[in-house]
C-alpha cells in the first residue's frame, strides 16, 4: 500500500479498536504507521543527501534518517527496505564522510540482506560502493571483481544508466592499473549506453572522464573515480527493478 492508504488503513483500525473492541487492530495500525515512518525517513535521507552532493555541506539529521529506516524495517520484517536503508547508511559514511571503515559493515550487510530479499538494484549498489571501498584500500582485484558484480546485475534488469556509471568506475580503476586505452574504450562503451538512454547526468561524468583520463597516461585515484562518477546519485528507487533513476 501507499503511504496514503497506510494512514488511512491505520484510521480505520483505530475506529475497529475504538469503536469495535477489536484490541488486536491497535497493533496492525502501529505496524501500518511504522512502514509509513520508515519509508518517510528513507525519502528525506536521500533527499537531504543529494542537497550534500550539491553543495557539499553535511546535514545532522542524513545519518539519523537513514538509521531509523533500517531499525523500523527490521522491526517490521522488511528485509529489501532494510538492505536498502543500510546501503545508504555505508553510503552516508563513505561519500559524506570519507569513512571507508564505517561504511563497510553496513554496505556488507545490505549485500546480504539484498541477496536474501532478491533485490538486484540494491545489490547493485552496495556491491559497487564494497567496490569502491576495496580501490580506496588498494584491493584492486577485489574492486574488479565486485565493480563488474554490479555492472552484470544492472544489465539483467535493464539498468542501463546504471551501467554506464558503472563502466566508468572499471574505466577509472582499469587505468589507474597502467591500461588507459582500454580504460578509455570502456569511457567510450558508457557514453554510448548514456546517449541511448538520454542519461544526461551520466554524460557530463562521460566528459569529465574523458578529459581526466587523457590527461592522465599512468594513474587514476580511488577518490577521484568516486567523486566524478559519483554513483550515489543514481541512488536506489523502490518504484520499479530498473531505469528509473538518473
């Protein structure tokens, strides 16, 4: 149900508990109620997070949000709205505060979380975000390996903004390994992926790899991929599997 019909669901549990005696209703409305506050703290978390992207400066209340969306969700069961919470809670810590060491645990356990509940979008991203941790600590195999995790996962649903963010990422971290030519092919594979799905955010980072890479002939840094790919904004959507976002 929507957040709408939640509420109204909850009103009319509280006339059956009321007026009816029907104690039970009490309990089914507050379950109702905490899926509503769980999805309202979820959409506010991510709208103060984009404000972060935009100006860069960091609001008190992003981590709280995204917390108490992972606690309400657990308390009601919601395995993919947890797994989702907690990619934006290791989201918050590594793109907000650099915190590549806080960031993991709650990245791993949406992972987890994302592979029981089948939720490949989330997977998707906590994976690619795993990935960015493992480039920051010098794990580039590591980072391969979970960076073309998410690239495959966003093809099966038909993500295609997704994969083109996401072979940016390989781009940058292939040549950082010394490759440029083939890091740039894959720049040029997710301009074309971009152009066809009028991603028009994604192109600008098309752009920016492009010019940094060709000025670049033997390095690239972790940092630097994370900030002009920046994958956290095409964050997750509840609505539909795919091609929502960005």
């Amino acid at each position: 149900m929507s957040g709408e019909q939640r509420i109204e669901h909850a009103r009319l549990l509280y006339e059956r508990a009321v007026f009816g005696g029907d104690a039970d209703a009490l309990g089914i409305a507050e379950r109702e109620l905490n899926g509503v506050e769980a999805d309202l703290a979820l959409a506010r978390g991510r709208i103060l997070h984009a404000r972060f992207l935009e100006d860069g400066n960091e609001d008190p209340h992003e981590l709280a949000l995204f917390e108490r969306a992972a606690q309400l969700y657990q308390l009601l069961g919601d395995v993919r709205g947890e797994a989702e919470a907690l990619f934006w809670v290791g989201t918050f810590h590594q793109v907000v505060r650099r915190d590549n060491d806080g960031a993991v645990p709650p990245l791993a356990r949406s992972y987890e979380l994302a592979t029981q509940a089948g939720d490949k979008l989330t997977l998707s991203y906590a994976v690619r975000h795993l990935g960015f941790a493992n480039m920051a600590a010098g794990a580039g195999s590591r980072a391969r390996e979970q960076l073309e995790e998410s690239v495959r996962l966003r093809r099966e649903i038909g993500f295609s903004a997704g994969v083109a963010a996401g072979l940016l990422a390989l781009a940058y971290l292939t040549a950082g390994e010394g490759q440029r030519d083939d890091g740039l092919a894959l720049v040029e594979e997710a301009g074309a992926i971009a152009e066809a799905c009028d991603a028009q955010g994604v192109l600008r980072w098309v752009k920016e790899a492009r010019t940094q890479l060709q000025a670049s002939a033997d390095r690239c840094a972790p940092d630097s991929a994370r900030s002009s790919v920046r994958p956290e904004a095409l964050g997750p959507g509840r609505t539909t599997a795919a091609g929502h976002e960005g």
